[in-house]
C-alpha cells in the first residue's frame, strides 16, 4: 500500500514539476514568436513612419516659416527706419 502511495505522490509531483516548466516555456516560445512576428512587420511601419515624420516636418517647417516672417519684416523695417534715421540725424548734427 505504501509503494503505491508513494508512486501516486511521485507521479503528482511530477505532474506539478511539467506544469511549472511549461509555464516559463510557454512565455519563452510566445517571446520568440513574437520578436519574429516584429521583426516581419516592423521595417515597413518604420518606413511609413519616416514617411509620416517627413511631412510632420515639412509642415512644421512651412507652419514656422509663416509664423516668423510678420516678425523678421517688422523687424527689417524697423531697422531700415533707424538707419535712415541715424543717417538723417548725422548730417543734421555736422550742419550744426
């Protein structure tokens, strides 16, 4: 009776000893599977991406450009009225 037992108790262990190895297996093979399924579908999201980031780009660049150029004319005249102002106060002060 006791050998029998002893073979049930043996035969349940190992029983839980697969189950606890088929676990970290399991996550190990979805791991695998799934860094080659990246690996086929990634180059070509990339490569979209890229893509997307261009045109991101580009309009940040155009929307910036428009943004900005108001301000540099401004700026421009503002600095051609000085000179122009300078220039006139110049010969103002040599006639005096």
């Amino acid at each position: 009776m006791r050998e029998a037992l002893r073979d049930v108790a043996v035969i349940l262990l190992m029983l839980e000893a697969m189950v606890v190895i088929l676990v970290p297996l399991a996550l190990t093979i979805a791991a695998w599977y799934g860094v080659r399924w990246l690996r086929r579908k990634l180059p070509p999201l990339f490569a979209q991406a890229r893509h997307v980031l261009a045109l991101f780009k580009l309009y940040v660049e155009r929307g910036g450009a428009a943004a900005v150029a108001p301000i540099l004319a401004a700026y421009a005249a503002v600095a051609q009225l000085r000179a122009w102002w300078d220039f006139v106060a110049g010969l103002v002060r040599e006639e005096h």
